[in-house]
C-alpha cells in the first residue's frame, strides 16, 4: 500500500473536524503529504472578478477551522463533492482519500446515496470512510473476505497497514434446492472448497490471523468489526443498471461503528 498522498474532504461540518484530524493521523503514518479539499456547491457561481477574493476568504478559514500548517495544501472548488475529490486526486492509485460517514446533509442512513458511496465506487486509490466519535491509531484491521482469488493481492497491499491484521471468512449456506441429498451435497463441495482456499491463504501468509464463522455476513462483520480498528472492504462492483456495491459491502459500510477502508 504505497501512499503518496491522504486527501481529506472538509465542508465545515462538525464531524468533519475529526475526519481532518484522522487524516493527519495517516498523513504521518504513510509520510505522505496532507491536502485538503473543500467543494463549495453554490446555485449560481461567483462572478470572476470576486472569485479570488471569495476563495482566499474559505482557504483562510479552512486553514484556521482545521488547524491547518502551511504545509499543507488546501484545494477549493465549485462543483459536486465526489466530483470534486475525485479532480483533486481520489482518481490516483497512490492516493488515500478520507470522508466522514456524514457531513451538512444530515441523512445518516442515506449518506451512502450520495458522496461517501459514488466516491468508493469511482475512486481509483483506497477510501477511508471514518466512523466513530475519535481518531484511531491504527493497530489492528479486520479484513473479511469470500475467499475470491483476489485475497492475497489485497493482504499484499494492505502489508503496511497494521501491525495485527485479522482474516476473517463467513461460512454461509448455499441456496436451498428442491432436493435434499442435492443440496446436502452442494454443501459439502462449498465445504470442501472454503477448506483448500483457506489453506492456501494461510501457507502464504503466516503472520495473518484467521477467524472462521458460520451465519449471516453482514451481521457477523459488522459485530466483530467493533474490536479493530479498521475494517478493510475489498469488493467486487455490481455492473448492473444501477452500479453498486453488493448487500454485504452496502450493509457494512452504512452501518459499520468503526473507520471502513474501501481497497480497489
């Protein structure tokens, strides 16, 4: 995970404060340089000879809100948040752009309809929607996955991230079928197909502690994601008439209490 930039989104909300906080905090961590992105999403635009002026006065006050050194660089733009962020960077691979669960809007549940969602889908470089009241430091993650061939690049490109990473694989049942000795079969060749791919995994990465459960996804994430730090979503996009994520990546996202990191 090589980054090379954090790119913090604030549009003055209280929350926000504690989202330029975390970035800071991985700014650091990454040794990365620090911008900040501000979208001023306005119904008609300022006239040319004030859009100086108007844009001087938001920098001072993001400088002076976020407790922002000169250097640290700030950008402003007209436009739609995601839009924006993703203009100011989100679009590079070696970028880590960090978003609230929530800003001016107030629509908790709903935030995922608009710039945290439409960004971890477009965004090319990692995402890190923060959730929870403080910043964390970044010492444990918790890194679900259906065991897709993309596995191990993804523990590859998170080796950096913390020092305890915890893989963890949701048994679930299959779909049940008219007959009965069809899907006890089909359930032991799920079975048996989990086992060889987790032991592949674990032959390949050693230091990667693994939890094994059996039950609903989503449900069984969101309650062991409370003890880590972060939650590490590698998902795979939905190229559908409506693009999204799937109902595990969804649910997570929107209901998680902890910082989720959208890896692409």
């Amino acid at each position: 995970m090589k980054i090379k930039v954090v790119l913090a989104g604030a549009d003055f909300s209280p929350y926000s404060r504690t989202v330029v906080k975390q970035a800071k905090r991985l700014a650091q961590k990454f040794n990365a340089r620090l911008v900040v992105s501000h979208c001023v999403v306005l119904p008609t635009a300022v006239p040319g000879t004030k859009k100086r002026a108007f844009l001087d006065a938001i920098e001072k006050r993001l400088r002076s809100v976020y407790s922002l050194g000169r250097t640290v660089k700030v950008r402003i733009a007209f436009g739609v948040p995601d839009l924006v962020l993703l203009t100011h960077g989100a679009n590079q691979k070696t970028t880590l752009t960090v978003v609230g669960h929530r800003g001016l809007t107030g629509l908790k549940g709903a935030f995922l309809g608009s710039t945290a969602e439409r960004l971890a889908l477009n965004a090319r470089g990692p995402v890190w929607i923060h959730r929870g009241p403080g910043v964390v430091s970044l010492k444990s993650a918790l890194v679900p996955t259906d065991l897709h061939r993309s596995t191990e690049a993804l523990l590859k490109s998170i080796k950096s991230l913390t020092a305890k990473k915890v893989l963890m694989h949701v048994h679930e049942r299959p779909t049940p079928v008219l007959y009965y000795d069809s899907w006890v079969a089909l359930y032991h060749m799920h079975e048996e197909r989990a086992k060889r791919r987790l032991n592949q995994i674990r032959s390949k990465f050693k230091n990667v502690s693994l939890i094994e459960v059996r039950g609903s996804a989503p449900e069984l994430i969101l309650n062991h994601a409370r003890k880590y730090d972060v939650t590490v979503m590698h998902p795979r996009k939905h190229q559908e008439l409506f693009r999204g994520f799937g109902k595990v990546t969804a649910r997570v996202l929107r209901n998680s209490s902890k910082p989720v990191l959208v890896m692409h």
